[in-house]
C-alpha cells in the first residue's frame, strides 16, 4: 500500500539562550557535526525540490503525482524551520550562514550545468542517507539521548519522521523517468565520499571557531567518544551500503513500521510534537 504524504504545518521556536553552546549532549564534536548538517539542509532540500519538480509533468500516475506533492510540501518546511534554527546556531558562533552561501552556490552550479536526470539520481542517493540517519534515530534511543536540547530534537524527531515518509519518491521519480541502475549506483559511490568529505571539512572549520576545540583534554575526551557513537555504527554503513545493490528500494529497508510507532507518539493529541502543530495555525494532522 503507497504511503500517503502529507505536508504538516509545523513551528517551532528557539527563544534567547534556550540553547547550550554544545547542545549535543554537550559533546564538542558531535554539536559541531550536528549543526553542520543542519547548514546544509535548507539548500539541499531546495535542491531536492527543483530536481524533483523539473519531472513532476512528466509522471501520470496518480498515486506518485500526490506524493510528489506532499515530498515537496515535506521539504519546503524541512528548509525553512532548518532556517530557523541553523540562524540561532550561527548567532551561537557556528558558521551556519557560511556553509549555507557555500552550499547554495555549489547545488545551483551542479542544478545548472549537470543533466538533471543525474540531479534526481544524487537527490535519490542523499534521500537514502537522510532516511538512513532518520531511522536510526526513530529506532536507537541511544541516538535520540544524544541530543540532549529537547528543542532540537523535536525538530529531528519531526524531521526524522517526514524523511521516513517519503524516502522512496525521488527514487520513485527517477525510475519512472528512466533512469538506470548503472548511473544510481555510480552517483551513490560518489555522493558518499563528497557528503563525508563536506561534513568532515565543515566540522573542522565550525570547531576551529570554538575556543573549547583548542582544550586538549576536552577535544581527545569527543574525539575518542566517536568509537562508541551510534550514528556512526556499522549498522549506518550497512544499510547506506544497501543503496549500492543493484535491483534495490527503499522500501527493502522496512521502516512502516516505525511511521505506525511514532504517529500517535509524535502527533497525537498529547503527542511530543502537538503544541508544534497546533503553532502551525491550528492545524494538527497524522
């Protein structure tokens, strides 16, 4: 049965001070990590959006039509409550708004000057690895205990939720269009190194702005917790190493399971999330 996709209205705030320097657990690098990939996803759900869109006239079924629509409702919100945050993040000293401007130019180059057939093939990979993050979370409490700011993980479990929904519709959309397994699996190898290599090249900027990155002993005491940290488990490379099989789908990696989990959990009446919906003009859906 195709999954209904729904766009939520949904706010949340971050009022002044309402956030730990280090908010991850008060983990130097894993907050660094954290708001670094947080940078990069209102131009990279832009980017989703257009790689998305530019075939939307192109697909006649009716079931994935409606979902195309609700992944871009989906994603429209994804980048403007990332938005939110990543500017009270920035105002915190992380270079949230650099990273931003350097994204944004690197995806309208690539948007600009790539096929857009390999555009929705890199949308289709990097909706792999964000539905591969969010299912972790959804399933490890070890994960969800991290982010220890229940303002941001709010906004992760929502997100996390949403990415669950929707992980198959640009893989889906690019399918439908004719795309091969030689240019999917490709583009995954090589969208792996890149996503390591940026989230590694950003993280060690944003700590070389933090005067606790230069305390010895609290740099090698984060660095040395990385061994034990779930988000970089085997389990994560394993199910990102999934993508790379040919004859693969997202639903291959069962996740209905956890949509059925966390609805009522996250957006029931006395849900984690319901004042979140009920900010969003009143309207609270499942």
């Amino acid at each position: 049965m195709a999954t209904d996709i729904r766009a939520r209205r949904i706010r949340f705030s971050y009022p002044e001070g309402s956030l730990e320097r280090h908010y991850v657990a008060g983990d130097l690098v894993m907050s660094h990590i954290v708001s670094m990939l947080s940078a990069v996803f209102p131009e990279g759900e832009d980017f989703f959006v257009r790689s998305v869109k530019h075939y939307r006239d192109q697909v006649t079924d009716p079931v994935l039509s409606r979902q195309i629509a609700g992944f871009i409702g989906q994603e429209v919100t994804h980048g403007r409550e990332h938005r939110e945050i990543n500017e009270r993040l920035g105002a915190m000293g992380y270079p949230t708004m650099a990273c931003d401007k350097h994204t944004k130019r690197a995806l309208a180059r690539m948007f600009r000057r790539l096929p857009h057939r390999l555009s929705l093939a890199i949308t289709a990979a990097l909706e792999h690895y964000t539905a591969t993050l969010a299912s972790l979370l959804l399933t490890e409490p070890r994960a969800r205990a991290l982010i220890s700011s229940e303002q941001v993980r709010a906004l992760l479990m929502w997100h996390a939720y949403e990415e669950v929904e929707h992980k198959a519709v640009a893989f889906d959309v690019y399918r439908y269009v004719g795309g091969t397994e030689r240019m999917r699996i490709a583009t995954m190898r090589v969208v792996h190194v890149v996503f390591v290599l940026n989230t590694i090249a950003w993280t060690m900027v944003s700590m070389a702005r933090d005067r606790a990155t230069y305390n010895p002993r609290r740099l090698f005491a984060s660095l040395a917790a990385l061994r034990d940290n779930p988000w970089l488990g085997r389990e994560v490379l394993d199910e990102l190493r999934t993508y790379t099989r040919r004859g693969f789908h997202p639903d291959d990696n069962p996740t209905e399971y956890l949509l059925e989990e966390w609805r009522a959990e996250l957006f029931g009446d006395t849900g984690v999330l319901a004042d979140n919906l009920a900010a969003g003009r009143g309207h609270r859906t499942s």
